[in-house]
C-alpha cells in the first residue's frame, strides 16, 4: 500500500505537468494526494465501462490519458454523463489522476510508443514545445565519502548527458572550515580551523529535478552544513515536442507502410490519403488528433504523416502539398501506451516502501467508439 502521492510522483517522472499544453487538465482531478492505494487502473479514457471495472475489481486509482474533466464546470448534474461518472468515483473512494499532453510530449510516452508500433527509427522532434534548462552542480565532500554522494546524486536523476548517464567531473582539494559556538561537526572541533581532503565533484541536471538532487545531495553528504554551487547553463537542454520524426528501415511504397502502421497498431482499420507514388523515407508522426500538422510535415520533407482524425480538407490539403497521410485513427494511435504505463508504474512502485504489494492493471476491455461497415 502506498499514498496517491507516491503514484503521482511517479507519473511526474515520467511526464513532468510542465510539459502539459496550457490549455490541458492533468493532474490529480479526484481524491486526495493523502489517500492510500492498493490497485491501480491505467486507461485511456474514464468511461463508464473503466468505472465498473474500478469498483468491482476494487481500484483506488484509476490512471488516465484523457483528462475526466478537461473544461470548468459550473455544475456537477448526476442525470449527466459526467456528473454521474464524478458521483460514482466520490463515493466509492477512487482517485483520478490524467497526464494528457504531457504524456504526449514526454520521452517515453504516447509519440514514442507510436513510433515503435510504427517501425520508425532515429526520432527526432517534430513540433517544438520547449527546451530543457540545464543547472550544474559543484560539491565539495571529504574523499571518503565522494562515491556515496555520487551514488546519490545520481541516483536522483543528475549526470546525464546524450546516451551517458552518471557523467561527472572530480578534482582533489583542500577544503578549510571552522566550526563555530552551536554547531555539531562532523569532522573537527568546535572554535578550531579545520583543513580536510576534499573532492569538487561537477554534473549536471535537468533544471526540473533541482529540489530532488539537492535533497539526495545533502542527505547523503556527511556534513552538517554541506557546501555546493548551482549554476544555470546556456547549454541546450533535451528538445520536447509534440510527435516525433523518424526514419523507415528502406523505402517502401504506401501500400506497405500502410500496412504496417495497421498491424502494428492492431487497428481494425486505416484510411490513407494517396498522394502520388512517392516512396517513403521519412516519416512524421502526432498521436490523437494532429490533422494540424499535416503542413508543417510536408514542410520538414516528411513522405508521409500518421495521426488521427483526419477531415476532408485536410485531405485534399495533404494531396496538394504531396504528402501521403495515413489516418489511423485517435484511439488506436494513443491505446498502446496503457499498457506501458501499467509497466512503468510496476517497475517505479516496486521500488518503493510499500509499492511491492500495489496491483497495477492496464485496461485492455475498452475499444474504439468507431466500428466500420
């Protein structure tokens, strides 16, 4: 059993709310950080059929891509679809918490899963949202002590750079302190200058995990009073964007690639938009509803544009710029990272007090509202 806090956290590790669009609802939207959880329920959407399941099978949480409430509401009407869904979750005690375009956003998440259904390779960012912020940190820790405190500062996410983790810098020093009246020194006596081995350990981080790094830092670090430096860095941080680019393997025709998107996403059915006989090499990619995108895409050299919710004009748009689409659909092209959350929260929850003991499920009963004749 763990607090709802505890799960919360982990879903901001893995999609920060700052990521989130400002016109986007996730978060906590039910219940309380302080309530406990045994069973979490990770779906795509708070239907009424995901409701059944959380209290039948009794959920205390339920993990959601769609935020249950996206507007502000004015009322909350039980004879309505969404009041009665709101009355059913209060009284029998479920929380809701939705990570929405953050997910969409974050490395790992619904764009990401959506390349690799894809069969995409070497993803770049499509539609630019922000950029990481970078801080360095100096510390300076008695030479016994430098592998703990890097242990732990790694371990809280510092000391990543490109495909390296746990990169630092470290020099040898002497570090000079005098313990004044009050104090409780680790090493030395009170009224006496003290002169120490030191290490100046240097690694950077993702501006974001400040307050985490620092915490672990000063845990770890032996001294009463630790002594460390934080710089802000010009140096460009991770890209974020909605959807990703990415490469295919070898040209193939439309017809193939199509097919391919369809089995990998175990869609009933795809519609495409033909545009000519172009081969495709290049690929770009928004999950849900990105018909938006489709000219920013031609634009970028893109041979072809996966999403969701395509109209006519868009369309006939799309056949005008010469870029093939494939419209996938909003529901199979968001669907496959549930079960992937599922996973990402087992694996996070498993290593905390506790977490061992929560039952973590992906709904795998809803199916798209679209049915095809």
């Amino acid at each position: 059993m763990v607090k709802c806090q505890v799960v919360m956290d982990a879903m901001e590790r893995l999609a920060p709310k700052k990521l989130a669009e400002d016109w986007d609802n996730p978060g906590l939207l039910v219940g309380s950080p302080s309530q406990e959880v045994n069973k979490v329920l990770v779906c795509l959407d708070v239907r009424d059929d995901v409701i059944d399941r959380a209290v039948e099978g009794g959920y205390d949480m339920i993990v959601s891509h769609h935020p249950l409430i996206f507007r502000s509401m004015k009322k909350i009407r039980t004879d309505l679809p969404d009041g009665r869904k709101l009355a059913r979750l209060l009284k029998h005690d479920i929380a809701v918490f939705a990570a929405h375009t953050n997910l969409d956003i974050a490395r790992g998440g619904v764009n990401d899963v959506l390349a690799e259904r894809c069969g995409l390779g070497e993803l770049q960012p499509f539609d630019t949202t922000g950029e990481e912020k970078l801080v360095k940190l100096a510390v300076y820790v008695p030479r016994d002590y430098a592998d703990a405190v890097r242990d732990a500062i790694f371990s809280a996410g510092a000391g990543h750079i490109g495909n390296y983790s746990e990169c630092s810098f470290n020099v040898d020093g002497k570090g000079t302190f005098k313990p004044l009246e009050g104090t409780h020194p680790f090493i030395g006596t009170e009224g006496t200058r003290e002169a120490v081995d030191e290490v100046r350990i240097e690694t950077i981080f993702p501006s974001m995990l400040q307050g985490k790094v620092v915490r672990e830092l000063v845990k770890a670090h032996p001294y009463e009073e630790p002594a460390y430096d934080l710089y802000p860095l010009a140096n460009k941080g991770a890209v974020y964007s909605l959807g990703r680019i990415g490469s295919v393997e070898a040209p193939v025709t439309l017809d193939v690639f199509a097919a391919r998107v369809k089995e990998g996403l175990g869609a009933d059915s795809i519609r495409v938009v033909r545009a000519g006989e172009r081969l495709i090499k290049k690929a770009a990619l928004c999950s849900g509803s990105g018909a938006e995108f489709i000219e920013k895409a031609a634009f970028m050299g893109c041979d072809v544009y996966i999403t969701g919710d395509v109209r006519y004009h868009d369309a006939q748009r799309a056949v005008e710029l010469g870029i093939h689409v494939v419209d996938a659909g909003h529901f199979p092209t968001e669907q496959p990272v549930v079960p992937v959350v599922a996973g990402y929260l087992r694996d996070e929850l498993g290593k905390v007090r506790g977490g061992k003991d929560v039952e973590v499920a992906a709904d795998d009963m809803l199916k798209d509202f679209f049915s095809f004749m």
